[in-house]
C-alpha cells in the first residue's frame, strides 16, 4: 500500500532512463527529434536492418531529401511497439513527415519471466494494460488462451503498482553494463542502427550449423508467397491495432508505411491488410523469388536478420521503394 502511494506522489516517466535499448534511444530522439523528419519504428528487423545514412543518402539521390532516424528496439511485439510510438509521437518532430512502422501481429503474449524487468514493468500503466487487453480478447484465440494472455500482462500490471524499489529506480541515476554502454554507443553514433556482427553470437553460430534448415524455410516461404492470398478478413484484434497506429501516425502530421522485412515468418497479415485497405502504404519484401539477394546464406547474420552488408541493400531497396510510393501517391493524388 506504502508503494503504491508513492506511485501516486512520485509517478514513473514513461519512459524511464534504465530501459535498455529504449532509454538510449529516446534520450537522444529527444535532444535531436527537430532534425528529423522520418522514423523507423520496429523490432530487430528495423534496429538491425535499416541504415539510416544509407536510407537518406539513396533517397536524396532519387530527389526527396529527408533525414531519419532508427528507433527499432529489439525483441519488440504487437502491443509494446504501438505503446512505443504512441509516446513517442506525443509530441513529435515539427517537420514530421514520414512514419515507418513494422511488427508481427503476434497474439499478444508478454514473457511471464519478463514481468519483473524494467523492459516490461515500464509501460505496463493500467491504460496500456487495458489496450493489451483488448487486443487479447478481440483475438479469434481460444478462451483458454486469452486467460493465459491476460495473466502475462496483469503480472507486470501489478508489479508496476507495487514495486517497492520504483523510489531507487527514480531517485538514483540508473547503469548500464558496459557491454550495453559500448552497444549503446554504436547505435546513437550510427542514428539508432546497429549492425550484427558477433562472430560468436549463439544466434549467428546455430545458423551456421543448420545452413540446410535455413535453405529449407526460404523454399516453404517461397511457395507460400507465390500462392494467392485468401480475401479473409484479418482478426478484429489485428484491425484495432492497425487503425491504432495508423491514427497516431496521423496525429502526428505524417504519413504512415508499413514495413515488411524480409524474415521466415509465414504469416501474411500486412499483406492482407494492404489489399484489404486497412493500412494505405505497405512496402513488402517476405518474398525469396522477388528478392534473392536478401535470402542468399551469404546475406544473412541468422535466419531471422541480414547481415551488415545486406543491411545496406536493404537500406537502398526500401528508400528506392519508398520514392517510387511516394511519386506515384503525387502523381495520383
């Protein structure tokens, strides 16, 4: 009850300075955010895969001068995402312009073993907890399911209400590691991007070892893309926080793009919102037949993430696409 109290007296920011990867991050957004006039919001596929000064670079070559900055944070889902950019957009940059957002359309589980961390205690305020919940239970999920889903939200919910050490958290300057530091340090110099490149990354050395596995998923995806999409609506849950963002984007005074990487995970759910018109922009690249170059073994730092050199393409692939939307949305207004 005591902690709770001086929950009320001396709220949380919402966003704390001892959240890894999102602290850093947003402290530098903020003391630059006036510069920029694009962002990418996402997860590792966005922190890991977008390059910024290549992305500006290829655009000015192509005519439309912008200038953005990486705010993928890796490890981020459905609901954590669209929270980030609601916070982050409530006062956005004066010359924002563009917003480039990419998640998986998951079903909404947060880690039980996460809910004592900063990462998940920070955001998990009761009305984003009840967003959380109301993605859950518009899911087409079971009853079960969405009870199990439930829990994993009310648990970090409640320690945040509770936490008894949130007056150190507050009071007392928060450190990070200094690996982090030096990671940190990478990702701020390079405008939030970060290469891979950990030779010995647990991740990078199972891909590795497992080259065939690897080759076999990018021939199951192949097919998967170039079977025709069924017209079925996308769930309700997906709809919401779709229309969510796409609202927060557009407050903001920016145009929304969708973005979908070049990953293994079947799922189509951008691509049949796209055709559906639930979102107006979508630049997609989850196809091995149309690009290659993203899928080869070389290309790839695991097999869910391009390596540096891919990351580059990629890079240049999505400012070309982008200036081809954006002429042609002129063109035909």
């Amino acid at each position: 009850m005591a902690a709770a109290l001086l929950g009320q007296i001396i709220p949380s920011p919402a966003i704390p300075s001892n959240v890894f990867f999102i602290s850093p991050k947003y402290d530098y957004y903020q003391a630059h955010k006036h510069e920029y006039d694009t962002l990418f919001f996402g997860s590792s596929r966005v922190h890991n895969q977008i390059i910024p000064e290549v992305f500006d670079s290829t655009s000015r070559q192509a005519g439309i001068a912008v200038n953005s900055y990486n705010f993928g944070v890796p490890a981020m889902r459905a609901i954590d995402s669209t929270v980030l950019i609601k916070e982050v957009l409530k006062d956005p940059p004066k010359n924002l312009k563009w917003v480039f957002f990419e998640t998986t359309l998951d079903k909404g589980y947060e880690p039980i073993f996460n809910a004592r961390t900063y990462r998940s205690m920070y955001w998990h305020t009761w009305e984003n907890t009840g967003f959380a919940a109301r993605y859950i239970l518009s899911s087409e999920v079971s009853a079960a399911s969405k009870a199990a889903l439930l829990v994993s939200h009310f648990l970090p919910a409640l320690y945040r209400q509770m936490n008894v050490g949130r007056l150190f958290s507050q009071t007392l300057s928060s450190e990070f590691s200094a690996e982090e530091q030096a990671e940190a340090v990478v990702f701020t110099r390079n405008e939030g991007y970060a290469p891979l490149i950990d030779e010995n990354s647990p991740y990078r050395q199972d891909f590795l070892q497992h080259q065939d596995e690897y080759k076999a998923a990018v021939a199951e995806l192949a097919a998967i893309a170039s079977t025709p999409m069924p017209n079925t609506a996308i769930a309700e849950n997906k709809r919401m926080l779709l229309a969510e963002v796409t609202r927060v984007i557009r407050t903001a005074g920016a145009k929304p793009i969708f973005i979908e990487p070049p990953s293994l995970e079947p799922e189509q759910d951008f691509r049949a919102a796209w055709q559906q018109g639930e979102i107006e922009a979508l630049l997609a690249y989850k196809d091995p037949e149309r690009f290659p170059q993203l899928y080869r073994v070389d290309q790839r730092f695991d097999a869910g993430h391009l390596n540096g050199e891919a990351a580059q393409v990629f890079s240049q692939l999505l400012a070309q696409d982008f200036v081809k939307t954006l002429t042609l949305s002129q063109s035909n207004p």
